[in-house]
C-alpha cells in the first residue's frame, strides 16, 4: 500500500482577504487622492477666472467716461456695458472714495465728494462665482479728464 502525502501549496482564505482589504484600501486611497486633486483644481480654476472677472470689469469702468461725484450705479455693470460670464457676478463694494485733492504723499480719499470733483475716484470691484467657491477684490482709481 502506498501512502500519499499532501503536499499542496496554496493561499489560505485568511492570506487572500487580507490581500484583498490591503488592495482596497489602497485603491480607495488614490481615489480619495484623485477626487481632492480634483476640488483643488476647480477652486483654483474659479480664483484666476473670478480675477479676471474682477480685472475686465475694471477696464470697463476705466473705458467708461468719467462721472464727476460719482456713486456706485455711475460705474454699475450695465451703466458700463459689462457683462460678466456665466457664473460669476461683478459688483463695486463699499460705495467710492473721492480723492479730497490735498494730499501731496500718497493720495488721500473720502466717503464724501466735495464740489467741485477733484477729479479722482477710488473704486473697489468684487468678482465672486454663483457657488461661493471664489470671489476677488480689486481697487482702482479712476482719474478724470
């Protein structure tokens, strides 16, 4: 009679699923990765387009003709024919300051505009996208004739 001797060599269950959580795990790592990189990406992609929002509402406002006394509606969006892209808006914030033409260092602006113009304005612009995920501020000086 002879004996057989069961020399098999295999995984066990146990070595197989343990394989299989340290691949899963690993697999849901990247996506995990992936799907961050991803956010990150679209945040930054709406921060430069919001400034460039922000920057060609500026040049709208700096091509409009200059409005002695002016308030926020004198350099709106529509009084200067600008309109933002889809998903974004473009507003002045702040109300303007007015330069009180009596400074001789860095120039000095007030909340109140006194007859006659000076003749420069400081304007605050905010560009933010529909989804609050950006918004820039920029200011400019608006300089009369």
């Amino acid at each position: 009679m002879t004996r057989t001797t069961r020399d098999e060599r295999g995984e066990t269950l146990v070595e197989l699923l343990a394989t299989v959580v340290i691949i899963g795990t690993a697999v849901l790592s990247v996506l995990a990765a992936i799907g961050v990189a991803i956010t990150a990406s679209d945040a930054n992609s709406k921060q430069v387009t919001a400034l460039t929002v922000a920057r060609n509402y500026a040049e709208a406002i700096q091509a409009a003709a200059y409005v002695p006394c002016a308030t926020a509606a004198s350099y709106s969006p529509a009084a200067v024919s600008y309109t933002a892209p889809t998903g974004f808006t473009a507003t002045i914030v702040g109300g303007l300051g007015y330069y009180d033409g009596t400074s001789s260092g860095p120039a000095s602006f007030g909340a109140t505009c006194t007859a006659p113009d000076k003749g420069a304005q400081q304007i605050s612009i905010e560009a933010k996208s529909s989804d609050a995920r950006a918004d820039r501020t920029l200011q400019i000086v608006k300089r009369g004739p």
